[in-house]
C-alpha cells in the first residue's frame, strides 16, 4: 500500500496490519487497530489506541511500523452517547 509523506496530528485512523498466517488455511490474518494520530514521520506511526466500547480496554500508546501496514484509512468519531 502507498502510504502518505504526512497525516495530521489528531486524525482519527483506522490501521489494518499484517498478523500472522492461518495455520489450517494459510491465509494472512489481519489485526486492526483504531485511533488518534500522534506522530508519523514515514516509518513509525504512533497513534493513541481508543478504549473499547464497552469499557473492556482502556487506551493504549501504539507504535507501528510502516511495513506491518496493510490498510490506513480516516474513520469518523464516535457518537457521543
């Protein structure tokens, strides 16, 4: 995937990254993580993790590296309930 020279500072982000193979399949597995944007200098990007919906994780400082990258699209905030 083609990533950009800069993201804004605050942009909230979705990031699929590659996991691991299937061991019955053989499939690449996925993991996604979804987030505000800290930094992103091309080769790391680090990205507060939002807690989970239902309270079951809190957030999380993520750093990922731009080869474990497979998807990085915007996503809109979550309705305030």
């Amino acid at each position: 995937m083609h990533l950009p020279d800069s993201i804004p500072t605050g942009t909230r982000i979705m990031v699929r990254l590659f996991d691991s193979h299937d061991p019955v399949t053989g499939r690449q597995c996925y993991r996604d993580l979804v987030g505000h944007v800290r930094s992103w200098d091309g080769t790391v990007l680090c990205l507060t993790r939002d807690a989970s919906a239902n309270g079951s994780r809190p957030a999380q400082v993520v750093s990922v590296e731009a080869r474990d990258i497979a998807v990085l699209k915007p996503v809109p905030e979550r309705p305030w309930r």
